[in-house]
C-alpha cells in the first residue's frame, strides 16, 4: 500500500513539473497545448499549495490554529516585489530609478531599508529569514506564556490585521494600498515572456516537491510524533518531559518559511502583491484550503488549495457575485457532514474496504479513527512517548 503510494505522489510530481510545461512548450494550435494564461494559473494555486502545507505543519499535525499565515506569505512576496521593483531602474513609466509610487509621493530618495534589494542573494536569504525571524519572535513569547487554543487563533488574528493597517500606509514606502506592481524583469529575465513564465512555473512545481518531502521528513521522524502528541494532549506531553513551546516554535518557524517562500513565488507570476494578501480574510480562506483538503494529511491541504482555488477562478469568472457564498457554504459543509476533508474522507473509506480496515494506523491519524481498539481513548502521539 505504501508502494503504491509512493508511486502515486511521484507521478504527480511528474505531471506538475514535467508534463504540464512540456504540453505548454507545444506549438500554438496544437490539441494537447496548455495554454500560456492555463499554466500561469496552475502556478499561483502551486505557490498556495506551498502555503497550505505550512498551516498543515502547523495546524494538523500540531493543532495550533494560526489565523495569521498572510503576514509571513506578505512578507515573503514583499521581498521579491522590492527587488523586481528596483530592476525596473529607468523602464519605469517616470523614467526615475526610483519607484513610480515614490514618485508620486515625492520621495527623493531610495529608503535605506531598500537598497540590499538591489542584490540578488540578498533578496533570496530576506524571503527565508525575514518571514523565519518574524515568527520567531512573535512565537517565542506566545508559546513561551503559554499562550493556547483560541487565545492563540485571536492573537494571530490580530496580528494579520495590524500587519494590513500598517502595510497600507504610504509613509511605510512599500506602495500603500496599491502595492508593489509593473514588474518588468526577474533575475534579468524578461516577465512577459512565455519561457520566464514557464520557468517560474517549474521553479514553483519544484519548491513545491521540496516543501511535502521536508513536512513528510518532519510528520515521520520523532519530533513529528511528538507534534501528534502535543495535538491530542499538550499536558500529557509536558509531563512526559518534553517541551511544547520548544516544538510549537519550531514548526512555527518552519511553516513561516514555507509561507514566505510561497509568497515570493507568486508575486513574480501574478505581477503585483498589495497588502490585500496580508489581510485577515485570506488568512481565514488559507485555512478553508487546508479544512477542504484534509488537515493532518499533507496531501490534504494540496488537493483543497489547488481545488479551492481553482473552484474560485471559475466561479468569480461566470458568476461573481456568488463565490462568497459558496466558501461560506463549502467551510460550513466540511465542519458538518466531513470534518476530516477531501483526502482524509477518502482515507477512512479506502480503509474500510481495506484488508485490515486500520484507519488508524497511519500516520496523524486522530483518535476517534480508532475504531474497536482497547486504545482507542489514548492518543496516538501519547501514546508512542508512553512507549519509549
């Protein structure tokens, strides 16, 4: 069953790094052409994916329920905007090195805090680290206070909102409302071109192979079942000897990377990032994503990102006045009638007509999938410290 498993993500993997831009590279007519406008999509819901993986990290398998995931995704896009926007130079519709929303606002020379992002490597460490540092300090006195449950959601929460009203104001020098926009080059690649665009597209595909080993590493090794362990039972793990906060942290930092990374991925291929991104309300649909796919199964928080996103393209296009109600509808149908998602639905019911029938015995399987076992009431990460 694993084989076949494994056998599956890596045909995925093939048809999202391989197939699809080799069907792109076709001849315009040709039958089998994914088109230009097809495959930039596919890589902005990729990059999403990216960052549905994090909460994944950080909410299925820890239990921690971030409402602020857009401040690291912002954080990261805004790293890359700003090197895209100073390698503009004089293409700019002014003719000025600076940026045109500078212009505009009469800034007469280029802020301090601007000038790494001429280069290259600079800009490449800030999309990992800024996003990392970020949620390093913001987790290290959250969990170090103890900090838990819905507390920790409403902090988060206003944590996205602040992030927004400051990113918003003009005197930041980061665009305002209308962000960072106009890009013309990346890495001295031409933007418009198909090829560029393609290669973003793999670039993301790639990133996105990187960040499922990574959390699959993660989820399997020791410190992943103590993540399992933390989200059944917190104080049952405290009294076995291990530190939450020390592990909440770290998965913290880890799905903050990820977020970063997604963000930097995507500002290149949408051609502009505003703090609309940042916001409380994309930080609450990252989270439908991930509720749709299946939280604690990596494969999950994929499927509902790609889904989800690509269910919203559809709709915002035919009938745009009816996609809000169909997220509200969606997230209210998987607390309902399928808290477990898309992909962990699908799991319950393949291991049920299984051989063995063990939905629990897979990996972050939650203690009520337990069925007709004496250790039902105990949970699955407790139980392995127990263990040991």
């Amino acid at each position: 069953m694993r084989s076949l498993e494994g056998w599956g993500l890596l045909g995925l993997a093939l048809l999202l790094v391989v197939v699809l831009p080799a069907l792109n590279a076709l001849p315009a007519g040709t039958a089998l052409r994914v088109s230009d406008f097809t495959l930039n999509l596919f890589g902005k819901f990729l990059a999403y994916a990216i960052l549905a993986l994090g909460i994944d990290l950080i909410w299925g398998y820890t239990g921690v329920l971030s409402l602020g995931h857009g401040v690291f995704f912002g954080l990261g896009a805004y790293a890359m905007g700003m090197h895209l926007m100073l390698e503009i130079g004089t293409r700019s519709v002014y003719g000025n090195v600076l940026p045109d929303f500078m212009v505009w606002n009469r800034v007469t020379e280029l802020p301090l805090f601007w000038k790494p992002f001429y280069s290259v490597p600079f800009t490449l460490l800030a999309i990992v680290l800024v996003p990392a540092l970020f949620a390093f300090v913001f987790g290290y006195f959250t969990f170090r206070s103890r900090i838990r449950g819905v507390y920790f959601s409403i902090i988060t929460q206003a944590l996205a909102l602040s992030t927004w009203l400051m990113f918003n104001r003009n005197a930041m020098n980061l665009g305002g409302t209308n962000g960072l926009s106009g890009f013309k080059s990346i890495f001295g690649f031409t933007l418009n071109s198909a090829a560029t665009q393609r290669g973003l597209y793999v670039a993301t595909a790639l990133c996105l192979c990187g960040a499922f080993v990574l959390c699959r590493y993660i989820t399997r090794s020791p410190a992943g079942r103590v993540l399992i362990a933390i989200r059944d039972s917190e104080t049952r793990v405290l009294f076995s000897g291990y530190s939450p906060a020390a592990f909440k942290l770290f998965v913290f930092v880890v799905s903050a990377v990820l977020a970063g990374v997604a963000g930097a991925l995507y500002a290149p291929q949408v051609g502009i990032i505003t703090p609309a991104k940042i916001g409380v309300l994309p930080s609450i649909e990252m989270i439908i994503w991930v509720a749709v796919g299946g939280r604690g199964t990596l494969l999950g928080p994929v499927v509902g990102a790609l889904g989800v996103n690509w269910l919203q393209s559809l709709l915002t296009t035919h009938y745009p006045d009816l996609w809000l109600l169909v997220l509200g509808g969606l997230f209210v149908a998987v607390v309902l009638f399928f808290p477990d998602g898309v992909v962990g639905t699908a799991q319950k019911l393949l291991a049920r007509l299984g051989p063995r029938g063990g939905a629990g015995a897979r990996l972050g399987a939650r203690p009520e999938e337990v069925k007709g076992s004496e250790k039902a009431e105990t949970p699955t990460g407790v139980s392995h410290l127990e263990a040991r």
